[in-house]
C-alpha cells in the first residue's frame, strides 16, 4: 500500500517545470558542473543542512576542514561536519532502495555523536517546539516494519522519483526512525534517492533553499501531519527543487570556460577523439576555440595529442 498523497495541478505544473530545467542543464553541459561549483556546491549543502540542526560553523571553516586543516568551534559541530563530508564524499555508492544502505549513512552521519547511530530507536520520541509537543512519532516497535513499507514503496511504486524522494523525504520525518540525526537523513536521502535517475541532484544544494525557507520547511511538515498524507510537504519541496535549478541555470548563464569545456569532456567515457568529435559536443563553438581548448588541455595535462593537423588524435588521461 503506498502512503497517502494527492497528485494535485500544483504539483504536475511543477513536475513540468522541474523536468524542463533538467533539460536545460543537460543541454547546457551543466550535468557535470566544474570542480570548482562541485566544491562550492557540497559546502553550502553540508553547511545548510546541518545549520537546520543548529550547527554554528561556518562555510570558510566547513571549507577549512574540506582541506584538512584544523579549525576553531566546538567538538560536537566540528564532529557533525567532519560525518557528514564523509557521507557526502561517497553519496554515489548508498542505494537508494535498501534500507541497510540507510542505516550505513546513518552510522557514518551520527558516528561519535549517538551510541545508537545505524540503529532505529528503541524508545518513543515527540518533537517539541518550547514546552508544546508538535508531533509524536509512532511507537519505537513499529519502526522497522513502518521503513520496511517504505522501503517497499521505493522499490515498488512507478510513481515519478521526484515525487517518490518528495514522499519519502516527509514519510521518514513523521516515522523518525531515529534518536537524532532524522532531520539531516531525511534531506539526505532525498538526494540519494533523486541521483539515480538525475545524477545532477549530487551537485546542487537544495538544502540551501531549505534553509532560506526554514520556517516554511517545518510548516510544509505541519500541514502533511494535520492533513494525514504528504500533498503539502511534495508541493513545497518541488518548489524547492524548482528554485534550487533555476539557482543553477542562473548561475552558469555565462558562456563556458575553456575549463568547463575540458571538465566536461573528459568525464566522458571516450577513450580517444578528434577535434571534429570534440565540437560534436560542444556544437556552439567554432573551430579555432575547439584548437584552442585541446592545445589548453594538452598543456594542463588532462589530454595526450598524437599525430598532425586532420590526423590528429586526443587521448584523455586519467
């Protein structure tokens, strides 16, 4: 049995919207950003995401520990980021669909932080706002099979994904499987679940929105709960994601860099080209800045050149 939800115009209109902006990113070569927006990206997602929970570092020293070097804030919110670039670092090799994959990130996330990190809760929990309690999750001993069901759901359902991770995303919340660490799994998990059928989702940082729009975030949960099913919690992350592309459409609405161009080709799975295949790709281009950005590649590196004017071959070093 699926959760309850409501596919309302809203919500197709958005689904509309969404999908036309993955389109645009793909057509713009902006499926594999630049290392460069990829670095920025992952610290505005793990300083945003951990902000929600009261993390006090800041981006400069979320970068700083990115970089191995040592910073200044207490233990407990240096622990968090350290966790969470570990997890981020290898986002790509969690399963959206299994629930001990789930638990794996959970244990990485929490590590040092909760002596039941990997673990569902034991214990009955409820979430208070000063002294009122705004939600009671279920009992502890119906966790397990309540994530089982959805975990099925993931499994099973032909729903769209960006409405299945939009799902699962408040399912996981109402459940809170965990003693602590549900709010940033939660986000998480939506980014795993969204990376296997729009592998762009590792680079852009809707959690960023999230916290822009914190106060909207946690009403958009309210309003699930009191209506008893998820329609209000999938408008308002879809709305999300909607800005989040539309942030990164914005962003690299300049032309692409020499850079770009390189970065993206060379992630390709070509293992060796021609000038002509190179503009291929990059079809707006003319033939004298195709020359230009091989010489560049072969100078920084990325490419290895053989033979002579039409002959000529690039390979791609790894």
């Amino acid at each position: 049995m699926n959760p309850p939800y409501q596919i309302t115009p809203e919500i197709l209109n958005l689904i509309v919207a969404v999908s036309e902006k993955l389109g645009q990113i793909n057509a713009k070569f902006l499926d594999k950003p630049s290392p460069k927006l990829r670095k920025e990206n992952r610290i505005q997602t793990i300083h945003s995401s951990l902000s929600i929970e009261g993390n006090t570092l800041k981006e400069e020293q979320i970068t700083a520990l990115i970089e191995h070097k040592r910073v200044i804030g207490p233990e407990k919110d240096v622990t968090e980021v350290l966790n969470a670039i570990k997890v981020y670092d290898q986002l790509s090799s969690f399963d959206p669909k299994s629930a001990n994959s789930f638990l794996k990130a959970h244990e990485l996330l929490m590590k040092g932080l909760v002596t039941e990190n990997g673990k569902y809760r034991k214990t009955g929990v409820g979430i208070m706002a000063g002294d009122r309690l705004t939600h009671m999750a279920p009992p502890a001993e119906n966790v397990p099979y309540l994530m089982n069901d959805l975990f099925t759901y993931l499994r099973d359902s032909k729903e769209n994904a960006l409405i299945k991770s939009c799902v699962f995303h408040y399912e996981m919340e109402f459940i809170h499987p965990f003693i602590d660490g549900n709010g940033r799994m939660g986000r998480l998990w939506q980014t795993v679940i969204l990376m296997k059928d729009y592998p762009v989702f590792e680079f852009i940082p809707f959690e960023n929105t999230i916290h822009k729009t914190q106060n909207d975030y946690y009403h958009a949960l309210s309003q699930s709960d009191k209506s008893g099913n998820s329609t209000p919690f999938i408008e308002y992350m879809l709305n999300v994601i909607d800005d989040s592309l539309c942030a990164m459409l914005d962003f690299k609405s300049r032309i692409l860099s020499t850079e770009d161009r390189l970065t993206y080709f060379s992630e390709r799975n070509v293992s060796e080209f021609s000038r002509k295949d190179y503009m291929n790709v990059f079809k707006e281009i003319s033939t004298a800045t195709a020359s230009r950005d091989l010489k560049k590649g072969v100078e920084l590196g990325l490419l290895n050149k053989e033979g002579d004017k039409t002959k000529t071959i690039y390979r791609i070093l790894k």
